[in-house]
C-alpha cells in the first residue's frame, strides 16, 4: 500500500506566490513565509512552480527556490520553466529533490531518457493532463521515470489503466471529505494543489482521519511509549537537543508525558517548563522551531537524545547553543573533525570577505577578482598531479590543502555553502 502524501505547491511568479498557474493573483508576497507554515503542519512534501518568463526572471526564481530548499523540511519538488536538461540541473542544483518534465509542453518526452541516465530515474517527474499523453511512451515512464503529478482530477481511472506509476493528484477546489475518496485509488500517491494550500492547518487532522480509515499516512511513530521510559522524582525525562547535521549540543530541557506525545504528533519539539508549569512548544513565540529528526532513549531510558534540525537560535539569549559558560579548559589537540574545520576555515574565509582585514592573502584574492581565484585554483589542481608522481604521501596532502583552501575561496565568492556541497554528494 502506497504512503499517501499531502503535498502543499507554490506558484512562483515574479518572486511572489501567486494563486495558480493560470491565476496570477498574488496571495504571498514572502513564498519563504508560506514555507515555514507548511513546515509547522506537518506537509510531506512541497512542489514549487516556476511560472518566470525570461531568462533573467528565471534566473531570480531559481535564487528563490534556493531559498525554499535551504528553509523546508520537507523534500522539494521542482517544476515549471523545463526544456532542455540544463533546466533539470538547475533545478536539482538548487536543491530540489527531484524535477518534473511537464508532457503538455513539446520537446519535453524527448529528453526523458536523456535526464534519467544522467541524474537518475529517482529524480525525475512527469506532469500531465491527459492520460492520453502517457500511453503512447508507457514503456519510456516505466523505465525512466519514478512517478507522475496528474494536473486533471478527472483523469484518475484513465491514467491506473495504462501505468503502474505512482501518481499525486493536482486538486484546487474540492470538499475536504472527497481526498478520502481519491487516496482510495491504488496508484494515488498524494494530492497537491490549492485543496492543500488553502488548508495546510488541517493536515495534522487529515493525517489522523487517513489512519482512522485504514490508510497509510506519513506520521511519526514511537517504538517506546511514554510508561516504558524511567522519570525523574517529579515525573518528568531529561531531553538533550542536538543539531542533526553537525552534532552540536544546543540546549536540555524536560518532557513530561503530554509533551513527548505531542512532539511525536508534531514532529516538532515540545518540553514541559518546571518554572511555569506548563508546555512549552519551541519556538511558539520565537519562531525558532525545532523539527524532530530522531528520537532516542540511552541504556537506562531515562534520558532522551533528540536529532533535531533548529530554526534559529535554540538558546533564549539569542546564542546558537545554550552551551557557552566555559568554565575550564584543558589544552588538548585542536578539532580535526572534517565537517567541524571546513565549517571553522570557511567561517574565516566569510569573514575576510565582509570584514576585509589589511595584508590578507585571502583579500588579495577577493580584490583581484575571479579569474584570479580560478587561476590559483588551477594551479593549486596542477601541483596535486605532480605531488602524486613523486613517492610518498605528504606532499599530496600539502598541495590538497592548498588546493582546499582556494575552492572555499571560490565557494566564499560564488556564496556556496559546505551545507550545500554535502547535501549534493549526499544525494548521490
């Protein structure tokens, strides 16, 4: 049985959210806004459309999906402005998860197979109207493509007899009780559309009358319920916050049974405050959400580890972590963490660049341009292949720092993040 999804969509238009692709009424100005709102209400994934005409407002959109990707936390879907393969890595480049190839637009079936070998069949959508469109290439879908975005509700039944294929449903008006009628068709993956956008605060409840029904939906499931755990003399299990990506320790704080069944609900950290007596959502006031990655309990399950992607800072005084009253310090060898020293080098290249400090070689470069950094960073390459002519190890490992060192300089100037770069690699 196929997870069925609630996949919010946004029509990007002139850098605004607009109604639909042939309403161009605006109904956000910030899309980042509506981001965060599906974010909260647990939406499974988000399908942005790039309705932008020309090439420098597609240039502008693709900037803003950037921004949508790095802010959901959810999979981003990429659509809209696609003709040739280039406008699929852009897509993919800018973080999308996968790109869809719109069948109603001419040229688009012929790069189908061209765009699957060369980022892989889990990549790539196709959007249609008609099922019509698919049967004459139903061996080409089956082979290169992992599922479809039907933009016609009425065209269900025709598009289960001639593919297998999963398939969201593009719904934009519609009462809320006929979704359940929809998710009953086998192939039916999810539905997006305006029936979602216009009520994204239901999903949680939508989510639970699925289940109620017997259909299977994304929701989190806890193999420990809340009387399996060990609590404190106030009834209450200690919860250490940690940053999923770097592992940073950010903040502790307690649970106690109706916080813990409310942040597997939600999916987004939920504590009980001892001074007020009370829950306390994080970030209910701030904005500095804390969205669950992973939950877990240590040998004694007396203390949970909670794997959390943080909105913000998680600290009250605005700090990025609660952790920084160093109280004593040994001397010991300094991190050698991979991520941890690119992420400091990087910060330090950053800061050269807004903070420009006299006699830096890292200004020099920054001053002297592009082609100068591209330069250096040619022959800092060219060193690595002459370093690993010779026998011996370290001199390749000089010249690869060197060679390290001027690619964040490239990165500093291009405003590429380490994130980015490991989510790419990540992805493949």
């Amino acid at each position: 049985m196929l997870v069925k999804k609630f996949v919010p969509c946004i029509y990007l238009y002139n850098g605004h959210a607009v109604r639909r692709l042939a309403d161009t009424s605006v109904v956000e100005t910030d899309p980042l806004r509506l981001v965060h709102l599906y974010n909260e209400n647990n939406a499974d994934a988000l399908i942005v459309f790039d309705m932008s005409q020309g090439d420098e407002a597609h240039e502008k959109a693709l900037d803003t999906i950037k921004e949508i990707c790095a802010a959901a936390e959810m999979d981003v879907i990429g659509a809209g402005n696609v003709k040739r393969m280039e406008d699929v890595k852009k897509l993919l480049y800018a973080g999308c998860r996968r790109a869809v190839l719109d069948y109603t637009l001419e040229g688009n079936a012929d790069i189908t197979e061209e765009v699957s070998l060369k980022f892989g069949k889990d990549k790539i959508l196709v959007s249609y109207e008609h099922a019509a469109e698919l049967a004459p290439r139903q061996e080409l879908l089956e082979k290169y493509v992992s599922g479809l975005i039907l933009m016609n509700p009425h065209q269900i039944r025709e598009t289960q007899q001639i593919t297998r294929l999963p398939f969201l449903v593009q719904v934009n008006q519609i009462a809320l009780n006929k979704l359940m009628e929809i998710f009953a068709y086998e192939n039916v993956c999810g539905v997006t559309g305006n029936t979602i956008n216009d009520n994204y605060r239901d999903i949680l409840t939508l989510k639970n009358l699925c289940k109620e029904n017997g259909i299977l939906v994304e929701t989190l499931e806890a193999a420990l319920q809340w009387e399996d755990l060990q609590k404190n003399p106030e009834g209450l299990v200690p919860v250490i916050a940690q940053d999923y990506r770097t592992g940073e320790v950010l903040m502790m704080a307690y649970m106690n049974e109706e916080a813990y069944e409310q942040t597997i609900r939600t999916g987004r950290m939920t504590y009980f405050s001892r001074s007020r007596g009370e829950l306390w959502l994080k970030g209910e006031t701030s904005g500095h959400y804390q969205y669950v990655k992973s939950l877990t309990a240590d040998c004694d399950k007396d203390t949970l580890l909670a794997k959390i992607s943080q909105v913000g800072s998680a600290c009250h005084t605005g700090a990025r972590s609660c952790f920084f009253n160093e109280i004593l310090k040994k001397e010991y060898e300094e991190e050698t963490n991979p991520l941890q020293v690119f992420e400091e080098v990087f910060g330090v290249i950053q800061d050269r660049k807004i903070h420009p400090k006299e006699g830096s070689y890292t200004n020099y470069l920054f001053d002297k341009g592009i082609d100068k950094i591209l330069k250096k960073l040619g022959e800092e390459a060219t060193e690595i292949v002459i370093a690993a002519k010779n026998p011996g190890a370290n001199e390749i490992k000089y010249e690869i720092s060197d060679f390290l060192y001027h690619m964040m300089v490239l990165m500093a100037e291009k405003n590429i993040s380490w994130e980015e770069i490991t989510t790419e690699l990540a992805n493949r």
